[in-house]
C-alpha cells in the first residue's frame, strides 16, 4: 500500500514521540510510507527568540497563514530541514528505518510558483491587497526522485520547504504538501495526525464525510483543523482513496487511522 503520513506541527515542539516513531517503524516494513511534517509552532518560537516576530495573516475565506519575508523564509527552512526533520530521520535510525532527509529543494521535490500577491482581511473585516512573500503554491512533485527511494526502501522524509523555478526558497503549507504528494504518488491512504482525535462538530466527532461535505464544513471551523480538511478533500479529488484525520497521542496512532478508530475519513 503506498502511505502518505503527514505530522502536524502541534507533536513536534520538542522531539518526535516514541509512540509516533515505533509506529511508522512497523508502517514502513509493511507499506511505501512517505512522511510529510509540520512545524509551525517551532519556527515561530525559534523566530521569536532570534528577535523576529512572526506575522499571520487571514484570506478572505477564513485561512490563516504565516507572512513570511526573506528572514522568515531563511529561519523556516533553517528549523523544518535541520531541525525536525533531522530529528525524525535520527529517531527512525535508531529503529532501523532508512529514512531520507528532504526538503522541496532537493531534487526539486517540490516546485511552487511564489505568490505575487495575497488578499487578506483586518480587524475590521476590510479586504487589504499584500505582497506575497516567499511564500508558494505547489505547482509539480517530483515523482521520479520519491520512487527511486521507495524502491530502494527508504522512507523519504519532506519538509515543506519549495523550490520556485527562480531558485528561491518557499514557505508552503505542510498540510497541502502532503496532499500534493499522496496525489503524485497515487496514494491509497493520506493520514494527518494531530493533536485532536477528528474534525469536531460541536462536541461531537465527525465520524465520515465526503470531500464535497468536507469543503461545506469549512467556513465553520477553526484555522488548524480547516487546512487538514482542505487538504483532505483536495487528496481525495485528485484520487487518494481515503483522507484519515486522527490523534499522534495515542498508542500505534497510524494503526489506529487506518483502522477508522476516533477519527475522521474523508472519501
């Protein structure tokens, strides 16, 4: 089975849980697993104690994301590509796993177009039109270079950082990464684990929806949780058969996903 794992940032402030490691240790020798990773909360706080405050900004349908100028863009890739996914390839070293360290430069991975310029909404609710940034939208994944590696059984792990086709570094979404990859790689199942057990309705779990039911459900969700289920249902149409939101806190978390236990399917 071909496995996109996505692990959101909330689980990676310090190092990669045992429990989350010892699971895709076992994933891996049973399936072509790639992990795809966050990390927002750790730029932020590396940023911040570096002396550069970070800046987030909201679209007019409700996404929130990171402003990131020329020194954001150098401090995220500095933290997603040495610091996490270093991390992660390490703790999976040390299980026996061949993993691969990647960010979107390597190989050109992942190609994005940088984004001119962003509309986003204040205070007031007024539309004010901003640079883009160093910030892109995944245009190409590099297929040939994530097969080469599955065949030779390592687990690649991207961070997502993206090449344009000028050469710059660009801050991309990690939810969206992993989505971009399950559909290069015609996965069967995308999973994003979090630090809540699904998308939630109220106090209730949203047990099933569909990717068209999913993108009706956004404008009434939170920033975090709206980009999974974005994600989700973009993987869906493109071909992933099944998008799985779950929990990384508990025992054998992907176990539990692929089981359809506490979570959310998108299908």
């Amino acid at each position: 089975m071909n496995l996109v794992v996505k692990i959101g940032g909330s689980l990676l402030k310090g190092h990669p849980p045992d429990s989350i490691l010892d699971d895709i240790a076992v994933r891996a020798a049973e399936n072509r697993l790639i992990l795809v990773h966050g990390g927002g909360d750790l730029v932020t706080s590396v940023a911040e104690k570096l002396g550069k405050k970070q800046t987030f900004i909201v679209s007019p349908n409700g996404v929130r994301s990171r402003f990131t100028d020329k020194d954001t863009a150098e401090i995220y890739t500095m933290v997603m590509s040495g610091m996490i996914s270093a991390r992660l390839t390490a703790g999976l070293a040390k299980r026996d796993v061949k993993a691969v360290s990647l960010s979107g430069l390597d190989g050109s991975l992942l190609v994005a177009k940088r984004k001119g310029k962003l509309v986003t909404v204040d205070g007031r609710g007024r539309r004010i039109m901003v640079e883009g940034g160093y910030t892109g939208k995944i245009e190409s994944v590099n297929l040939e270079l994530i097969e080469r590696l599955l065949e030779g059984g390592y687990v690649p792990i991207i961070s997502p950082v993206a090449i344009s086709r000028e050469g710059e570094c660009l801050n991309v979404d990690g939810d969206r990464a992993a989505s971009s990859t399950a559909i290069a790689v015609r996965a069967d199942v995308l999973i994003f684990l979090t630090n809540v057990p699904g998308l939630m309705n109220g106090k209730r779990l949203v047990e099933r929806a569909s990717a068209v039911q999913a993108r009706a459900i956004l404008p009434s969700i939170g920033f975090g949780m709206q980009k999974k289920v974005l994600a989700s249902a973009e993987s869906v149409e493109g071909g992933v058969r099944e998008a799985i939101i779950c929990s990384g806190t508990v025992a054998e978390p992907i176990a539990s996903g692929l089981n359809h236990q506490n979570c959310t399917v998108i299908s």
